[in-house]
C-alpha cells in the first residue's frame, strides 16, 4: 500500500494514524475505522482517501434475520483464503440500547486465526431506521479498500423488502432466503428480490429447499428479462459454497461507477443534514414556534429549515481559518 502525505491542515492525531496505517498497521487501521464514527474526523479521512484507487470486490450478504448470513460468511472466510487472497468482513450488528455499541452476535459465527493477517473482521453498531446498515458504512468500506484487502464482505442487520439502500454500497449484492419461505417469497419480490444480484437459498439440506430454490426461479427468470443467479447452498455440509464463490469472483465492479458514485453522494448529503438538524435543535424548535405562530404551511417551514441550517454553517465556514 504506497504511502500519501496527508494535507498540513490534518489534524495530528490523524496525520500520525494516517501514516500508520498507510504502512499497513493493523491497529491504525482499527482506530481509524472508529473514527469514521466521530463528526471531526469524517471530513478529513473523506479527503484522505479522495486519491485511493481500489480493487477490492465488496460483497453484501442480506436477508431476513435467521437465514444464515453470519454463518454463510464464516464458511466463505477459509474458502477465499485459500485462493491466496485477503478478506475483511464489516458486520452490522443491532446497536445496544445500553452501550450505543455493537451487539457482537454475529462475530460468534466467523472463525478467525489471530495470526492469520489476511483475515480482518470488524462488528459496527446499526440504529433503528438505517435499512439494516451501520452509521458511515461507505467511510469505512473505503478505508478497507485503501488498506488493500482483497474482498471486502458486508453483512446487513436483518432486514425486510424495502431495505435496497446497500445496493449502492457494493459492486454486488446477495440475497440469502430459507426453505419454505413460501409467502415472504412473494412478500420480497417487489424489493430485495428485484435488486439482488444473486439470490441464494441457504440450509440446502433442509426439506422444501430445492422446491424454495426452484420457485425463485420461475419468479425471477421471465422471458425478456436478465437471467438471475438462483443458487441453492449447506452452510452445514458445505455444498454449494464453491460455486457461490466462483460466481462471486465473476461479478463485475460497480460500486466506482459514475452512478453509483452519484447514489452514494446523495446518501451522504442525506446524511450530513440529518446530522445538521441534531446539532442545531434549538434553531429547528424556535422556527417550528415561530411557524405556529405565523400559521405558515408545512412546505414553507421544511424550506425555511434547509435555508437557515445552511446560512449558519456558511458562517461557521467564514470564520474557520
């Protein structure tokens, strides 16, 4: 990984992680990966990693809670290092309501070798009303690639059909369903169904399973539509997991796209003004006061809101030397 000279405006304690890291320092990269989570610090790692130019293939694994992916990318985790090739694995757990922090659940299922340095897994706490997807998620997938892993494996909470908002995250998306989904089947079809880029049925071994796999494909497979990978997989004996992997390999990279640049570029504007209503709640409240009493309409307000928010950090930015 060659080495970039951070700005002279960087904060120091990043500028000494950043050169860290950049020597492919394991703990610099986890400290960094934390402070992807931390507003002063976002802005600048996004420009640190302006120049990267990556390779990795990043993977999400999504589904319904319980379909195995925790145990399918722990089966996949030996299968890729044995290609000679390094994988990082970011797992959305479900954030504590106690700590803030990651749940951990699902590191239980991915066995690591701690001296093995091409294996790197990291759990990231998920809120409620985040599709499944961990805060600055995008940030710290690019710091994984400019660490120069190989794969890059993305596990979503458990989510439902209208969770689609890590398509634009990852140059391919998996979708993992169990035997005898019967009605969620048709409950998926108008969301992740649709987006996926393979779908795969897990616990292969169980009854109904070749019957799940082939009703998928009836339903995906219309004439006059692209073909969809329809694979049928056991965690358990290990059937399926080779195929998987080589149809993965093959996928081609989109996640640096025009468009998907474009798609998570307005995640990230998305973002940052939600953050922006948090940090100037009390400006937000005295405009909704001052709106009921002026009896203004609803769009009026939502307007009034988004020009203020921006007139104060304009000022901010004035004064910032």
């Amino acid at each position: 990984m060659s080495a970039i000279s951070p700005p002279s405006d960087i904060p120091p304690v990043l500028t000494e992680l950043w050169q860290a890291y950049s020597r492919g320092e394991r703990r610099a990269l986890a400290r960094l990966l934390t402070l992807a989570g931390e507003q002063d610090y976002r802005a600048h790692l996004y420009r640190l990693l302006s120049a990267v130019s990556p390779s990795a293939l990043v993977v999400a694994i999504t589904g319904a809670p319980g379909a195995g992916k925790s145990t399918l990318i722990g089966k996949l985790i030996p299968l890729i290092r044995e290609r000679g090739q390094s994988v990082a694995v970011l797992a959305c757990d479900p954030r504590s309501p106690l700590t803030g922090g990651a749940l951990l659940g699902d590191r239980i299922r991915m066995p690591t070798t701690p001296d093995d340095t091409g294996t790197y897994i990291r759990s990231l706490a998920a809120p409620p009303g985040r599709q499944g997807l961990a805060e600055n998620l995008d940030l710290c997938i690019a710091l994984l690639e400019r660490f120069a892993f190989d794969w890059i494996l993305v596990e979503t909470v458990g989510v439902g059909q209208s969770d689609v908002a890590i398509r634009d995250l990852v140059d391919c998306l998996v979708l993992l369903i169990q035997p005898e989904s019967g009605d969620e089947i048709q409950w998926e079809k108008a969301g992740l169904l649709e987006v996926a880029d393979l779908v795969v049925v897990s616990k292969g071994d169980l009854p109904g399973a070749s019957r799940t796999a082939e009703q998928l494909r009836q339903t995906l497979n219309l004439p006059g539509f692209p073909a969809k990978p329809v694979l049928l997989i056991s965690a358990a004996k290990g059937s399926g997991l080779a195929e998987l992997l080589q149809q993965l390999a093959g996928q081609p990279r989109r996640r640096h796209t025009p468009e998907q640049k474009r798609q998570r570029l307005l995640l990230l504007a998305q973002e940052i003004l939600a953050e922006r209503f948090q940090e100037h709640a009390d400006l937000v409240q005295r405009l909704i006061d001052e709106a009921q009493s002026a009896g203004w309409d609803d769009w009026h307000v939502a307007s009034q809101l988004i020009n203020r928010l921006a007139s104060v950090h304009a000022k901010c930015e004035r004064r910032t030397p």
